[in-house]
C-alpha cells in the first residue's frame, strides 16, 4: 500500500516508524540523486553521497517538519544547501576522474538516444548554472516559482526572471526540433 | 546538433517583449522532453546505505509504539468480549455438562448392571 508523505512523515514522527522512511528515500532518491548530478557538474560519485547526507539530515529533522511546505520541497532544500555549501568549501574540486568514467558511460547510452534528447542537453548546457538549475526545478520537476525560490534560497522575482530567460533562450535553440514535432 | 548549431549561430539577446511572450504550449512540450529525456536511478544499495546510517529512533517513540500495540489489543479484546455471545456458549456449555453426566451416569449404571448379571450368571454357574 502506498500511503502519502504526511501519513509516511507522522508514522515515522510519532511511532519511530523507519520503514515508512525508507519508503520516502526509494520515492524520492531517484529524482534526487539525478538533480543532484547536474547540481555537481556530473560527478556521480559526490550527488550520491550529497543526497544520501541530505536524507539523514532530513530524517534527523523531521520532527521539526512543520508541514508548510511539501517534503520534496524541504528535501530539495536541505540537498541544495549541503551541495552549495560543499561548493564552498571545496572549489572547484571536482572529481574530473569520475566525470570523465561517467561521460564515457553516458556516450554509450548518448549514441543510442534521439538527437533532440542531444540537442535538448547541448541546449540546457548553452544556459548559465542559475538558470539550469531554475528550469531543471519548474519545469522538470515541477516545483512552482516560490518552491524554487525557497530551495535556491534567491528571491522569487530572480528564479522567474531565470526561468523566463532561459525558456526565451531555448524555445530559440529549440525551434526546429519543435516545428519538426508541430508539422509532423 | 547541426540543427543546434545553425539555431545558435542565430541567437541574438533576448529583448523583454520576447521574455515575456510566453508559450504554453512550448513549456508543456519542453517539460515533457526534459522528463521523457530522464533517466530511472537504480537504487543499487542507495536505500540499504541511507537506512543504515540512521540513528535509531528515539525510546519516546518506541514506547508510545508499545503503548499504540497495547492499545490495539486491547480495544480488539474489548470488541471481542462486547460481540461475544457468552450467555448462549454458557447455557450451551451447561447443556453439554448435563447431557455428559447423563452419558457418564448411564455408562455407570450400565457397567453395574452387567457387573450384576456378571456375578449373577457367575453364581449361578
């Protein structure tokens, strides 16, 4: 049976209950992990280890989840802040030899795809990080502006301005893969 | 990625009266390309190494557990005992007593009166 994140979240405040935990870690740990590995410039290896410490960070404050806002979005939060606040510490290390080995395993996967899936990466990659992780937040995942804004930590009015510039920026890059789609 | 190309060799700045022509249709489209174009995460261990770091959950909670499981079966019980016909299993369980004593008391009389005829056809031999 699949109960919803607030009756999982109360079993798990109120009767210690660590199963129905792990049933938010195998929902979410997917989504996160993936956004985690864009927010890492690609090294697998590190969005794990981020998002496995952002779920026990959020397990071990999960009593004071007041429920304002949806465990996703809390979750995301906690994520972003670990993963920039690692940036901060650590600029830039980033493992290139764990970005190269995961490259070369995604080029495998990456010739059996469609070129608008490749043209669609090519295209985010045209976009500055803020925007990325703007666009990847409202319309992949589909946190509203003021979800974004709340995980991202900026102001409401920068992720709209974000997401507008980069939508404008690629329905250009776009145009053809989407006329092709439109006309058939 | 030629199509890329060519449409990147064609981008200029973005004016505001473009920025803020917004097309439904192309975020819809754009979402489901973005979702359609990612990958299903294979847990691969990422649970198993996220509960096991856990800390254990704190005696407060388990022993409001308890109580909660201590609770349930004793509200069960209660709901039990309320539906229970004890009235009838009593009567019953009478009936079946009396009739046993009567089974009990013929087998008895039945013994001594073949023990009687016993000795009788004994004697008599």
């Amino acid at each position: 049976m699949d109960l919803n994140d607030e009756e999982l979240i109360r079993r798990i405040v109120k009767d210690g209950d660590q199963r129905a935990y792990g049933q938010l870690v195998r929902r979410y740990q997917s989504q996160l992990r993936f956004s985690l590995r864009q927010l890492c410039d690609g090294d697998q290896a590190l969005a794990d280890d981020m998002a496995q410490e952002a779920f026990i960070k959020a397990y071990k404050a999960l009593p004071a989840f007041r429920g304002d806002a949806r465990f996703s979005t809390w979750l995301y939060r906690i994520a972003y802040n670990l993963v920039m606040s690692h940036k901060r510490k650590n600029t830039p290390e980033v493992n290139q030899e764990a970005v190269d080995r995961a490259q070369a395993e995604e080029s495998v996967e990456e010739a059996q795809q469609l070129g608008m899936a490749r043209d669609l990466n090519s295209a985010m990659g045209e976009l500055s990080d803020a925007q990325r992780q703007a666009v990847h937040l409202c319309m992949q995942r589909g946190f509203s502006h003021e979800e974004a804004a709340s995980i991202m930590k900026l102001p409401l009015g920068t992720v709209k301005s974000h997401v507008n510039r980069a939508r404008a920026k690629l329905q250009t890059l776009l145009q053809a893969w989407r006329e092709e789609v439109v006309s058939g | 990625m030629d199509r890329l190309n060519q449409q990147n060799s064609r981008f200029e700045p973005l004016s505001d009266s473009a920025l803020r022509a917004k097309d439904p249709d192309f975020d819809a489209w754009l979402s489901q390309q973005l979702q359609f174009d990612e990958p299903y995460l294979d847990d691969g261990g990422f649970c198993e190494r996220v509960m096991a770091q856990l800390p254990p959950p704190s005696r407060r909670s388990e022993r409001r557990a308890t109580r909660a499981q201590y609770g349930a079966v004793v509200a069960a019980s209660a709901i039990v005992a309320w539906q229970f016909p004890f009235d009838q299993v009593l009567t019953e369980a009478v009936q079946q007593t009396i009739s046993l004593y009567s089974l009990v008391g013929l087998g008895v009389l039945a013994s001594l009166v073949a023990m009687t005829g016993g000795i009788v056809a004994a004697r008599r031999g």
